[in-house]
C-alpha cells in the first residue's frame, strides 16, 4: 500500500543544503592483519661482542658508526653476521662517513669479497652522551641514500644498553620501527651428543607404564604394574606393584612377596 504525503506535508520540510565535505589533513595509519609478519634483527654472538667493543672506544661524548652484513634466513629473520669499520668523521653530534672513505673501503671490499659487499645491508651508530635511541632527522635523511636496496636495516645504540632497529623495505614501501632483536645462537643437529645422552638416558631413566592386571587370589587387588619404555625395547621390562602402604614405592618381581 502506497502511502500518500499531502504537498503541505513536503512544503513544510525544510530543505538544508548539506556542508560540502573537505578532505582533512589525514592521519593514515597501517596496522598488522597478522602479526607473525614483521621482521625480526637476529644479532650473531660476534657482531654482538665487535658492538660491545665498538661502543667503548667512542670515548664518553661521541658518536660512532659502522657497518654489518646481513643474511637472509627464514621467516622473515635478518642476521647481522659480520661489523665492518669504514673511515668516518665522528664528533658528539655526529658520526659521517667520509664519501672518499666509503668509495674506497668499497673498492677493497668489491676486489676481496664481493659477496660481502653485495650483504652491507645494516647501518649502526652509537647516539652521542647520554642520548636515547630515537633516529635524528640527519638519521632519516640518511636512509634516503639506501633506498636503491630492496631493504636496509638501520640500528640506533646508546650507551644504557637501549638499541632500536628500523626495518626499511624499500621495495613495499613500509617501514617498521623498532622491530625485535635478539642474539642469534643456532643450534645445529649434534648426533654425537645425541648419543651420549640417549646412552645416559636409557641407563637411567625408566618409563612406568600402567598396565591394571587382576591379582589372582592373595592380598586384595594389587595392580601389577610392568614398568618398560615402549620406545626404546632394549630397556628390559620390570614387573612389580606399587605397594598400597607406600604408593610412591614400587616393589619388583623380584622382591614380590607371593601368596
Ligand atoms: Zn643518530
């Protein structure tokens, strides 16, 4: 049923012209759909110790640069696996890297280990004093002379044991700041030591397993128990009962008093 509206009814509305919208100055945020995805700073023990003996030779004011090569791993892991030390110009507000200085630490680089110059893919610095670990905008400006790469990590360090990685990924054009670190220490397959422990585990170690038997006749309905690991047969099986008085106590075939 149609309804019906009188011409009173739509004169007395009253018709405002709506404001026009204006685009605002955008705040535009990106966040994380799934969170497994950002990258992680894998540190190797050696570029740990080279950073923890850099660091000190800054003096009490400076700053202090160097470079690392990186490595690729899985899931998205990035290790820093070697420190390289081109000359520079350091004071309390900056550590520069003196283009004559690069150029050439890069030529000897190329000529000896081009596999490592391909890698210099991290840029760290000690911030000057006391400072924090927040980029600088000479820090920012910085980056910008990396961005051919498909990817650079920069590390900020200060002298209270704070460090602050930036992941830039220049080839999706996101940036991530303050990504996780951690010391990377990899642990390899070992089959000696696998040995050794398995031969220590199976002198020593024994597995119960439950195994409810009716006792025939005799004192009352003790559960017999067969004690054997079903993973390793070569452990012999024990037969015995966990005595009622004492449950914890378990009593082999062998001292069995029975009826
Ligand atoms: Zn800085």
């Amino acid at each position: 049923m149609k309804t019906q509206v009188s011409a009173d009814r739509v004169a007395e509305i009253k018709v405002i012209k709506p404001q026009e919208f204006v685009p605002h100055a955008f705040n535009t945020q990106a966040s994380l759909i799934h969170h497994s995805s950002y990258p992680i700073i894998m540190i190797s023990p050696d570029v740990y110790r080279d950073i923890l003996s850099i660091i000190p030779s800054a003096g009490e004011y400076n700053e202090i640069g160097w470079l690392c090569t990186v490595k690729e791993l899985d899931n998205r892991k990035f290790l820093l696996d070697s420190t390289h030390m081109p000359p520079q110009i350091v004071g309390p507000g900056e550590s520069t890297f003196t283009t004559e200085g690069l150029s050439r630490y890069f030529t000897d680089l190329i000529l000896n280990n081009l596999a490592a110059a391909n890698r210099m893919l991290f840029w760290g610095h000690l911030h000057p004093a006391t400072f924090g670990t927040s980029p600088s905008d000479q820090d920012e400006k910085q980056m910008n002379f990396f961005n051919h790469n498909d990817y650079f990590i920069r590390g900020i360090f200060n002298r209270h044991g704070r460090a602050e990685f930036t992941f830039f990924d220049y080839q999706n054009n996101v940036r991530w700041d303050d990504v996780p670190w951690m010391i990377y220490y990899p642990v390899d397959t070992d089959q000696k030591r696998d040995a050794k422990w398995l031969k220590e585990v199976l002198v020593k170690v024994k597995t119960v397993v439950y195994r409810k038997r009716k006792f025939r006749g005799g004192r009352g309905q003790r559960p017999i128990v067969v004690i054997s690991d079903p993973a390793v047969p070569s452990l012999g099986v024990q037969v015995g009962y966990f005595d009622s008085e004492n449950p914890e106590g378990f009593v082999p075939r062998e001292e069995m008093v029975w009826p």
